[in-house]
C-alpha cells in the first residue's frame, strides 16, 4: 500500500497512533519530509470534505478526522518543521488566524505550516479571531503581512472588517492583507480591498512572497 493510502485509512479511522507512526518513521527515514505529508494531509482532508458535501460521511466523521489531523500537525509535523535545523533568514513576518465566528483551523494551519516551512516567521493566532486582535498582534509583533482565513459564508464578512478597522485605524498601508478560505475569491478580496487571494497553501507561499518583494 502507497504511504498516501496508509495515511488516508488512519485519518478516516482516527488512528491517531497509527498516523504519528506513519508521519515519524516517514521524517525520521528521509523518506517524505514534513511538508511534503502536510500536503498529502491537504489532499486527503480535501477529499474527506468532498464526501461530506455529497453526504456520503457525517459530521461525526468530519470532526473525528479533524481532530486526528489536527494532532498531527501540532505534535508531529509542526515541530518537525521548525527542528529542521535549517538555517534561515527570515523572509518575513506574518500574523494569522481564522476569523472571529469561524472555528476552521485546518486550512489556516496548513497555510501557516507552508509559509513557515518557505522561511516566514508565522505568528498563528489560532481560531475566532476578532478584527482588533489581529491589529494587535500585527504591531505586536511588527509584522508586514495579516493573514485573514474564512470557511463560512457567514464569516467572510470580517475580513472586511478587519480591513476597514485597519483603515479607521490609519493602519492600512502599514500592512498587506491575504486572504483565503473556500467561500473567498480573487473577486471577493477586489471588492473588500484585501492585497492578494490565494487558493491553497502553496501559492499562498507564493503570494506572500510576491508581496514582500514588491513592498
Ligand atoms: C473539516 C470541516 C469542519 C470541521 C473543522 C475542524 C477543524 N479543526 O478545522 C468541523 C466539523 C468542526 C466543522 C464545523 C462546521 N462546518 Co465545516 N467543514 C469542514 C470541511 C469538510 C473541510 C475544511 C477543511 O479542513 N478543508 C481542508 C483544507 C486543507 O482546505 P481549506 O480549509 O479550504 O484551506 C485551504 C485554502 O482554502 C487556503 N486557505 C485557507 N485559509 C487561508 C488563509 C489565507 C490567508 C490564504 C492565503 C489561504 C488560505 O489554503 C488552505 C490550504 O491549502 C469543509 C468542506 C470543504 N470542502 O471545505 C466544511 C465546511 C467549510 N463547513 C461548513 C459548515 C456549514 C460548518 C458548520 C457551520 C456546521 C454546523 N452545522 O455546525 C460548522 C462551523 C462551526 C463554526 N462556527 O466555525 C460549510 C461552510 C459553508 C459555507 N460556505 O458557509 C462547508 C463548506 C461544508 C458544506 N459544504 O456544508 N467543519
């Protein structure tokens, strides 16, 4: 069996021990590194959601394959990540979480994880954060790029208003705003004046690098 089918049949059984074995021996023997697992993990949690939509797997199942990955990253893959031992400059500061109302981590997570692994410092703030938080921590932390994620229709609406708060706050050139998340669009970040959009983990890397170049 291929190491991505092993993996899947761990995340839709929630073996959780099964799946830090995969993920651990997999790192430890060179075989498929950190990042490389995370984007299968992208992959299959992709899919899993795929069969949610078409009712062929329950919410029980979506949370119990949530959870599992959501281990993983934080005990396995996150610290696997940043023990790489690579030296790095960094490429840049980015502060991000999953808007206030919106419990979605994964999506974030990856994004975080990515950016981290392409020399970001990445300051993940977690889930439901409000506008003012995610200011606050910008400066806290002097970074250049926000980085806003939204899951539900409902709360995509706050990434405009982090954006306005940043204008009320004379705020908005200091920094650039991403934005992604399934309901969100190229179109959407236009009309809420967001600085980029990106689909996947992948080129959100490469947007905020584009972004840091351009600055
Ligand atoms: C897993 C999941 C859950 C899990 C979340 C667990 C967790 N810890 O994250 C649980 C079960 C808890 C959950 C709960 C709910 N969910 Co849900 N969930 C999903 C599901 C199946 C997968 C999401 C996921 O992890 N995808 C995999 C990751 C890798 O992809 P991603 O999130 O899209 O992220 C990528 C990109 O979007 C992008 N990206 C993401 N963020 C950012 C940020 C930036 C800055 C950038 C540049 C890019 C970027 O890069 C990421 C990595 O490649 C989706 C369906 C789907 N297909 O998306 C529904 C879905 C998002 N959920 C939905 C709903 C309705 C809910 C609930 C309201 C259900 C309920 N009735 O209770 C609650 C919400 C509670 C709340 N207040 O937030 C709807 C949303 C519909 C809508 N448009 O509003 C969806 C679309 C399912 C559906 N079709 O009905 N959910």
């Amino acid at each position: 069996m291929y190491l991505e089918e092993k993996i899947e049949e761990a995340i839709v059984a929630w073996d959780e021990d099964s799946l830090k074995e995969l993920c651990n021996s997999s790192i430890e023997s060179d075989d498929v590194g950190a990042s490389e697992l995370l984007r299968i993990i992208g992959r299959i949690m992709r899919k899993i959601g795929k069969l949610f939509e078409e009712e062929e797997i329950f919410l029980p199942d979506l949370i119990g394959a949530a959870n599992v990955v959501k281990n993983v990253i934080d005990d396995v893959l996150d610290p696997a990540i940043k023990n790489s031992g690579e030296k790095r400059e960094t490429l840049g500061r980015v502060v991000l979480g999953t808007v206030e109302g919106d419990v979605h981590s994964i999506g974030k997570d990856l994004v975080a994880a990515f950016l981290f692994s392409n020399g970001f410092e990445v300051f993940n703030l977690g889930e439901e954060v409000p506008p003012a938080k995610y200011i606050e921590k910008a400066e806290e932390f002097n970074a250049q790029i926000i980085g806003l994620s939204s899951l539900l229709t409902m709360s995509m609406d706050i990434q405009r208003q982090v954006i306005e708060e940043l204008k009320n706050r004379g705020l908005r050139n200091k920094y650039k705003v991403i934005i992604g998340g399934s309901p969100t669009s190229e179109e959407w970040a236009k009309e809420i004046d967001a600085d980029g959009w990106a689909d996947d983990a992948i080129e959100a890397v490469m947007l905020a690098k584009k972004i840091i170049q351009d600055k």
